[in-house]
C-alpha cells in the first residue's frame, strides 16, 4: 500500500495574526535576514520584500555586498545595513525575534562566519535556505552545530531544500531525490532534526515531531528564479509575528508554504502567468490573501 500524506489545511491559523487596535511594531517582530554577496543582493531584497509585505514590524537586512549596502529607492522601508565582521556581537545587538539565512549568501569564509552565528545564537527561529544549505552540506562543523541547536531548542529550526539542494545535503542525485520525495524529505529529517519544507511540485513538510504534509496547491509558473526567496521571507514575517501572536515555526512554515503556492495559483486564474508569472507579483499576491483572511 502507497503511503499518502496528508494535506496541508494550514490557512484557517491565519485569523491569529489580526492585529488588536493598540498594537505596535514590537507585537509584529523584529526579523532579520542574512545573504545578498556581490552580485547576489536581488535574493536578499527578495526575501526582505516578502517578509516587509506579510507583515513583519522591522525587517531587518544584512548584506554582504558593500556596494548593495544602502537604502533602497523602492523600498525604503527595509532596514539595509552591511554585514559587521563580528556576527556574533551584531545578532546580539539587533536581538532578533527571527532570523533568516541563505539568499544571495554566496559560499565565502565570511558566510560561513555568518551561518555559524546564526546557528550559535540560541532560541530565536531560524530559516535556512539557498547557500546557507549548500555550506552545510560541505561541512560538518556547521552540520554538527544545526544538530545541536535543534537538540537544544526543538523545534527553533526549519531548512527548506529544492532538489538539488537536498541532493548536496544528502550526498546523492537530484534524480533520486525526484524518484523518492518521501523517503528524500525523511532523510533530511533525520539528517538535521530540522523542519523540513522539501520544495518541488507538492511541496512536503514533515519534522521529528510532526507528521508529513503534501501541498497541493502551486503551478509550473513558480518555477523561476526568486520564488524561493520569497518563500524564505515569508516565514520569517509570520515566524516574527508569531512570537506575539501564538503561532509556532512549524505553524509558520505550513502556513507560508500554503500562502505561497495559493497566490500563485490565484494569480494564474486571473491570467497572470504560469508563464512570466514573477516573485514580486506574488509578494503582492499573498499579502492580498493573507489579509482577506483576517
């Protein structure tokens, strides 16, 4: 008999983010995000956008990338800041509710000091994607130290691997990874002990703790550069709204994953895409949903 996971039902967790009318900032989270090397500083301003649209109080963006390293015309209100040497002492100046990790993070001695940071700095949730998983998968320092963490803050961490990427972590094919996606996404589990979103058409999630989930919303047009980013940006904003408001990193995560994919395939019925269907239309795209329902 074929094992059929359930299916991601995740919306409804929605109505916990509505805001009473005395809230401020501090109720939304302060949430940063890591990455944007040379050349690379689109996937952190991606990942900013989405998490400023969804609705975290600061967004908050380390950038790797000097020249990139300054406020944004189009975007002003993201926080832009270059990232220190010290990464250790700037997580702990920002006090961070969330922190993400990966987009744009290029694979240089200076990343790898960034991730090991973030994966030292204790009980904050933390999302992991892009290069931050491509650096993991060629060390077992960093491997060790996800581990760790996890054993030490259950439940704290969640990586969100397409197929090649868990292929690197998994030291196999993105072809056997295809073939068996199920059994794929239980390795990472137990390879990480993190949260596990396992990216593709239908989407899986699953951790230690929690049972696999198939999303089956999505379509062909997400299939293009920065999709990702924006998935990554969209669980910190409601991991950093979550810590007022109730909602876990694994209720985070499957709510963004569903958010996500939901947008898209909205978008798609009013004729925008598959084809040219872009990251940016989707940001906006999801925040119209996500309010809708409040």
């Amino acid at each position: 008999m074929t094992f059929s996971p359930a299916k991601l039902d995740m919306l409804h967790a929605i109505a916990r983010l509505k805001r009473a009318p005395n809230e401020h900032k501090g109720n939304a989270g302060k949430a940063v995000l890591i990455g944007g090397a040379p050349g690379m500083a689109g996937a952190l301003l991606l990942a900013g956008k989405a998490c400023l649209h969804l609705g975290s109080g600061w967004t908050i963006l380390e950038m790797l990338d000097p020249s990139s390293a300054k406020a944004h015309d189009l975007q002003p209100e993201l926080m832009i800041r270059l990232a220190e040497d010290e990464p250790n002492l700037a997580l702990s100046q920002i006090a961070a509710d969330v922190i993400a990790i990966g987009p744009g993070l290029g694979q240089s001695e200076f990343a790898f000091q960034w991730l090991k940071a973030c994966l030292e700095y204790p009980r904050a949730p933390l999302i992991l994607d892009a290069d931050a998983l491509n650096l993991i998968a060629d060390s077992e320092v960093l491997l060790n130290a996800l581990r760790q963490r996890n054993i030490k803050f259950p439940g704290q961490s969640v990586i969100t691997p397409h197929p090649g990427e868990a292929a690197k972590l998994l030291k196999t094919t993105t072809e056997n990874i295809q073939t068996n996606r199920l059994d794929a996404l239980q390795q990472l589990v137990s390879l990480t002990q993190s949260i596990v979103v396992l990216k593709g058409q239908h989407s899986l999630i699953a951790s230690a703790h929690h049972e696999v989930l198939q999303c089956d919303a999505g379509n062909p047009g997400m299939g293009t550069g920065g999709m990702g980013d924006v998935l990554t940006g969209s669980i910190t904003a409601i991991a950093a709204q979550g810590v007022r408001h109730h909602i876990d990193l694994w209720e985070a995560t499957c709510i963004a994953v569903e958010l996500h994919a939901t947008a898209a395939d909205d978008l798609v019925r009013k004729g925008v895409g598959p084809i040219g269907l872009t990251p940016t239309e989707t940001i906006l795209e999801m925040r119209c949903l996500l309010n809708k329902l409040l």
